[in-house]
C-alpha cells in the first residue's frame, strides 16, 4: 500500500528547483506533488511523479544525488478537523510522521497528503482501521 | 614468505643498537667525505663522535631536496667516481633532476631490500615476474629487476609501454606476480579488456605497486580488474630506490620500512620537531648503509604516520601509513597543522568510499576558518534533512577531534567541486588572495 517518492539534494543556488522540474519536463515526466524542506545551504526536493524509473533516469543522469523512499498516501476529508483526526489516529498508536505534505491533485470532496511514517505498516493498519483510505500507488499515478 | 629471517625479525633492542653503529659509521664517513655535510655540522656545532644515541640524530640539520640540486649532479657523493657502478636520477619535472650513485655493494644492498619486499608481498623463486615499472634513469624498472633476480624469480624486463605486447606477454608467458605504478596497472586492465582478455584467465596472485600516491579505492579498484592481491611499496632515489618499504600479505596495514638499512622519522614540517610515534607529520630518512650516497635526515615531503605495534607476519620493524600526501598540501589553520589527506581519511571513515571533498580556508576578522564541502553520494543521503544535518555535524565532530579544528561542515551536490584533470581541486585558500 505504500507509495514512492523520489527525493533530490539540491544545494541552496538560484534556479536549482527549475533545473529539476526542466529534466523531468524533458524526460517527460508529469509531477504529482513535490515539496521542498531545506536549511540555509540545502535542500530535500520530494516529488510524487507519474514514472518514477523515466524520472530517477532523467535526473541521475543529470549528476543528481536520488533516493527512492517509501511513503504512505492518504485521503483526507476537506473539511475542518479533516487531518487533525488523521493526526490523532496516529498520536494515538504512538506513530511518528517525519514529514508530510499536500498532493496537488483532490478527488471529490478528498485531498490527498502524503505522509512519511516511522512505521509506514502500522500506519497503514490504523488509519485503514479507523476507516480512512490509503491510496495504493498505482491508483496514485492515475490520479 | 620473510627472506631474511634474521635482519627481519630481529628485536628491537638488537635493531637498534645495529641502527646506532651504522649510524655513527655513516656520519662519520659523510663528515670525511661530503663538504656540503661537514659544513652542516660544523656550522650546527655538532661531531659526528657527538651522536651517542639514536635520538641524538635529532639534532642534525635536515638535508632537503635543494640541497641535492644545489650539489647536482656529484656532489653529494661521498666516493670517488671508481668506486660508482650505477647512477639514476628523477625525472627533474618539478626543477632540476636530482641524481643518485651506487656503489657495488650498495646495488648488492639494494637488490637485498627488494628481494625481501617481493617476498613480503608473496613472491618465491618459484615466481615469473612481470616487471611493468619504466627502466632507465627512473629506479622503479631496474630495482625491481635485480631484487627479483636476488629472490632467484623469473622476471620478464618487460618496461612500461607497448601495452598491447604486454598483454599478449601476460597471456602466454603466465607471469604471476606485477610490479607496476598503480596506474600503469589500471591502464594494463583496459587494455586486456580492450583485447578481450579477462585478468580471471590470467595467472597473477599479487601485485606490487608503487612509485606514486595510490588511494585505498584504488587498490579497491586494481584487485578487482586485476584479480589480484594489491600490496604497496615505498621508496624514493634520494633514499635508495623501490624497497625502503613495503606492505606484507599477512596483516597488509602500513608498510614495514627496512630499518636495519634506514632509520625513519616524523617531523612537524613546520617546527622541524621530531614527533612521536602514532601522529602524523612528514617522513624523514637516514640511510645508514649506503656507500655511494649516503643521505642524513632528508626530508621526504611525505606525510605519514609510523607505527611499531608489532606485526602478525613477525617482523619487528616499524610500519609506515600507506604515504597519503605531501608537506606541500599542508595548510595552517589558527596555527594547526592540517593535511587534506587527514580530512579525506576522516571523510573516508564516515562514508567508506573515496570522497570527493574540498578544503575552502577564509580569514574572517583576523581568524581563519575552515570550510569542508563534501559531495553527499547515494549512500549517505536521506530524505530527511534532520539526518543530512547529523551527517553534516557528525563530521564537523570527527574533525574538531580528530585535527583540533573547528571546520563548517557543507554537503553539496555530486560533480560539483571543480575537478582538474579528473582530479578534484581540494583546496581553495583565500587567505593567500
Ligand atoms: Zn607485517
């Protein structure tokens, strides 16, 4: 149930994001989400991209440093306290989230995050408990 | 396999008495002979009847690489001419070529020491020796020459270059030991592969390289494409040739310098102060046998670090560090000493491969800073920045404890520090604009 993501260091210089996103266009690679968490000389970009093969390709052969990590993507009500109660479920069992951020893409009335866990499993077996959706990756590309 | 069991393997307390004898022998004989030595003495006040211990050679003026070139090209020679039935001389890239004589005796010695390295590195007399080390003025082709010959190996005087032959020798001759530059032996890979010749087919059980710097990826590399075991060998012309030293099969940790033939030291290269045991300065060589140039206290510009724990393989002399680069990289940052070869072994701890790295120096309000850029590989990266700045300030640790200095650790982005000639520039000192 988990999904890939692709992360890319990337130094603090102007234009370095744009480079990024410049291969992927080439390569022809639609990205799902990305995000960026960064200190004062680095940064992590994260995406969610249609082809993760075509894309870690692209950007390698660019010279770029990629890792693939597991990540959980979950369907969230868009409603007040929609992810609070998200966050509870997991405070609850005790499950840290690393990081998390919003996918571009809504479905309904449901937006998108994605979330990496500690415990991506036990995640997935709470949340899916308590009745929310886990999106597998596949339905995630097609999105 | 040790060649000579009892020189080899003698104890300490015997070796150095031997080591004191000769040395005064030596000093002697140089203070008679060589005017630009007696000057040296004369001028520092000392006799060589002074030196009655070992740690009186200390207070001997280092003899450097210009002073060689200021002698060029006899006149450091401590014999007359007749008694000379070899002379080498280096390359003289960096300045005017520095040149070296052997006596007789000293060319017994020296195919001795080097009969005793191959047997280190596993050679018997039952070995076909492939000598790819260049012969003529350069000591690497004819040293290795007669010290295989002294061990009774076959050896094929095959000399660098004409790759392609020595592929075809290496293929139909069987050699089962090289002796080569580490790089001479990558480039004898490609070929071979070029030619679709497999190492895996051929018949080498060690290699002996030496004559330049070699990392420990590097040998990595070799023993993988070559199939082989990769040992290292220390030597200079100043001091003698291939032999001063040399890394044995069983522990394969620092190079076992030939002490009953030269007495080794570590100095500060700033201060000239011998240091102990253990740290890390330039290497310094007397030599206390050799006849036709004998040489006291030459300053290598080698950067290593001895260590006299005793060895597996039973020979009681000091192990040198595999030589990880020259005085003339050092940088002094608020008044320490730093080698860049320091940083990289830190780097190389922490990563397990070779790093590529950059030293960039500053002066911020009268204070020198240090900045580490290191290029962040697959290996090390996270997702997560709270990893990378662990990475970043376990680093920065190593090197404060390691060096005694602080320095700004900065992951960059692969193939983003310049590299000249496939070599990465790895130091940028702004103090100096
Ligand atoms: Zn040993």
């Amino acid at each position: 149930m988990q999904a890939e993501q692709i992360s890319i260091f990337i130094e603090n210089k102007a234009g370095r994001i744009s480079d990024v996103t410049g291969i992927l266009a080439d390569a022809g690679v639609n990205i799902r989400a990305l995000a960026v968490a960064d200190t004062s000389d680095f940064g992590v970009l994260r995406l969610i991209v249609d082809n993760n093969v075509k894309a870690e390709e692209a950007l390698k052969k660019a010279g770029f440093t990629v890792r693939k990590t597991k990540v959980v993507a979950v369907k969230v009500e868009d409603r007040p306290g929609g992810l609070h109660s998200i966050l509870t479920t997991l405070k609850q069992a005790g499950i840290n989230v690393e990081y998390m951020y919003a996918f571009i893409q809504q479905t309904g009335d449901k937006a998108i995050m994605i979330f990496r866990f500690d415990q991506p499993e036990e995640a997935i077996r709470v949340l899916t408990e308590k009745g929310v959706t886990v999106v597998d990756e596949r339905t995630l590309s097609t999105l | 396999m040790i060649f000579d069991i009892e020189y080899e393997t003698m104890p300490r307390e015997a070796l150095e008495a031997i080591q004191l004898k000769r040395l005064q022998a030596t000093l002697s004989r140089v203070y008679a002979t060589v005017p630009f030595y007696r000057k040296k003495l004369d001028d520092a006040g000392i006799l060589p009847g002074d030196v009655k211990t070992l740690k009186d050679l200390q207070r001997i003026p280092f003899t450097t690489k210009q002073d060689l070139r200021d002698n060029y090209p006899f006149g450091m020679f401590a014999t007359p001419m007749a008694n000379v039935v070899r002379i080498h001389a280096s390359s003289g890239t960096t300045g005017q070529p520095t040149v070296v004589g052997y006596t007789a005796r000293d060319i017994d010695t020296w195919a001795q020491l080097m009969a005793r390295a191959l047997s280190a590195a596993g050679a018997t007399r039952g070995d076909i020796i492939h000598n790819a080390y260049g012969y003529g003025l350069f000591t690497g082709g004819l040293g290795v020459h007669y010290g295989a010959e002294k061990l009774g190996a076959s050896v094929i005087p095959v000399s660098g270059g004409n790759t392609k032959r020595q592929v075809i020798i290496m293929r139909d001759f069987k050699p089962t030991i090289m002796t080569a530059t580490p790089s001479y032996a990558l480039h004898l890979a490609e070929a071979a592969e070029e030619m679709g010749v497999s190492f895996k087919d051929l018949h080498f059980k060690a290699g002996v390289f030496g004559a330049e710097p070699w990392s420990e990826d590097m040998r990595l590399e070799i023993e993988r494409k070559l199939d082989l075991n990769a040992l290292d060998i220390y030597g200079l012309s100043e001091v003698m040739g291939p032999g001063v030293s040399i890394e044995c099969t069983e522990a394969k940790k620092g190079l076992h310098i030939f002490e009953d033939h030269f007495i080794p030291e570590i100095i500060n290269p700033n201060t000239g102060e011998a240091l102990p045991y253990g740290e890390t300065g330039e290497l310094v060589f007397t030599t206390i046998t050799k006849e036709a140039f004998p040489i006291i206290r030459y300053r290598t510009r080698d950067i290593t670090t001895l260590n006299p724990e005793p060895c597996i393989c039973g020979r009681t002399h000091v192990r040198m560090k595999k030589v990880s680069g020259r005085t003339d990289d050092m940088l002094i940052i608020r008044g320490v000493n730093v080698f860049p070869s320091q940083i990289e072994s830190i780097l190389m701890q922490v990563e397990e491969v070779e790093p590529h790295y950059q030293l960039i120096v500053d002066r911020k309000d009268n204070l020198d800073t240090l900045t580490v850029r290191v290029e962040i590989g697959e290996k090390l990266f996270s997702d997560e920045v709270k990893k990378l700045q662990e990475l970043e300030n376990r680093i920065s640790k190593d090197i404060k404890e390691t060096l005694g200095v602080s320095a700004k650790v900065q992951l960059a982005e692969p193939k983003t520090i310049a590299r000249s000639e496939g070599k990465a520039t790895r130091v940028i000192d702004n103090r100096k604009k």
